[in-house]
C-alpha cells in the first residue's frame, strides 16, 4: 500500500485546521445533519491505542433528564471553582463563559474502559495511565473532524467524573474521559477565548524543546 499523497495544499489545509481548531462555549441551536455523530465517532476510532486496546466508549446523552442533571452538575461545581478562586480573579472567572451545555445541540461523554481486555495489556504494565491517554487521542481525533466540518466542541471538566458517570448509569469500569459539547458556534475565532478575555495568554514554555 502506498501512502495517498498529501500535497502542499493539503498541509496548508490541515494547518488551517489546527490554528482555528478552537474550544467553543458559544453554539447555534440548530441540530447536526443526520449521520454527523456516527461519521465523527467513526473517525475518532482511527486514533493510535495502547496495544491497540481502542478504550474509548462514548455515551451520546440526549435525553433531557440526563441533559438537566449534567447542567446542574456543572453549575454545583462551577459554583465552587469560583469560590475557590483567590479574590482578585473572582470577577474574571465569574465573567467566563465556560460550557455551552444548554445551547448545544450534542452532548458526547467519552468514556475510557479501564478493565478493557483488547490490547492484551501491551503497554499498560509499565505506565497504566497510557490506557487514559489513548481515550484522549480519540477525543482529539473526533475534535478535528468535527472542526472540518464546520462543527465546534466544546470540552467540559468542571464537572465530577463519578457524578457523571452515576448520571448516565454507564458500567463501573468507564472513566469519564471528556464530556464534550457539539453544535455549530455562533462565530468563529483564531485566538482561544480564554487569551481574548484575558484570563489565560500563550505559556511561551509551551513551545520549547529541550534537547539532551
Ligand atoms: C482536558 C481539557 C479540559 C477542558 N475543560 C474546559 C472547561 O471545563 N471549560 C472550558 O470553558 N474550557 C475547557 N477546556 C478548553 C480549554 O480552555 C481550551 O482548550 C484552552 O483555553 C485553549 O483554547 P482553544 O482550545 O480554543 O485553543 C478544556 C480543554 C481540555 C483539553
């Protein structure tokens, strides 16, 4: 087999893609066309696994019962970032915007199996937490291809893992990896909302690389 060939257009392509990837807060209300979650969930399985072991389990959570706890879940636990909070960042954080979990039209949990036998434990011995980690990829993976097709996600952690899981009555062996908001935003933006409000810039650590 050979590799298709990814031209100069395409890299131009795919780097536009990462510089306007984006965490989005701000949705539309309009649904996803039919077959959109299948297809993005189809391409977040074709991300690298620890032994192949695939973790990833995703709950698509529609239901407004569900939808309802998760909101209260988050305003709880928003509630108790910001008082945690030193004073003189209250105001600030209070001002964010940080979940778009009434607006969005798509709530995703991804799960990550933790008792998982698929992959034969190749690995996991030495660092367990690689298992975690391929759940993530997955979740990067879906993020782009949502990204490409216009769609934003929105990632929530201000939320307890066990609550979520106890929520959505999944099996005990699922770690909450992400929840994930899906719809399309309500505008588009190059620089992360958090560097535009002024709570977070660009760490310049974040770009080095040590050599030894
Ligand atoms: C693991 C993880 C958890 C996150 N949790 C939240 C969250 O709870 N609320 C939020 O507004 N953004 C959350 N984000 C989004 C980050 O704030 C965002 O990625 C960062 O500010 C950079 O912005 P960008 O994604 O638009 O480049 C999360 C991102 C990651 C990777």
């Amino acid at each position: 087999m050979t590799l298709p060939g990814f031209d100069a257009a395409f890299r131009e392509q795919l780097d536009l893609l990462l510089r306007w990837r984006r965490d989005v807060r701000h949705f539309r209300r309009d649904p996803l066309p039919e077959g959109t979650l299948e297809a993005l969930v189809e391409r977040a399985c074709l991300a690298p696994s620890v032994g192949n072991s695939q973790p990833w389990r995703f709950v698509a959570v529609d239901s407004p019962g569900c939808r309802a706890a998760i909101r209260a879940e988050f305003e709880e636990c928003n509630a108790a970032a910001l008082a945690a909070q030193p004073e003189e960042r209250q105001a600030a954080y209070a001002a964010l915007k940080l979940a778009g979990l009434q607006e969005a039209p798509v709530h995703l949990a991804v799960f990550c199996d933790e008792q998982t036998r698929t992959g034969h434990g190749l690995g996991r011995a030495t660092m367990p937490e690689t298992l975690r980690a391929s759940a993530m990829g997955a979740v990067l993976t879906l993020w782009l291809a949502a990204r490409a097709r216009g769609i934003g996600v929105g990632w929530v952690s201000i939320l307890r893992a066990g609550r979520v899981a106890a929520i959505l009555d999944v099996p005990g062996s699922w770690a909450l990896t992400a929840y994930l908001c899906l719809g399309y935003p309500e505008r588009e933006e190059e620089t992360p909302e958090l560097d535009r409000r002024g709570w977070q810039g660009r760490d310049p650590e974040a770009g080095r690389i040590l050599r030894r």
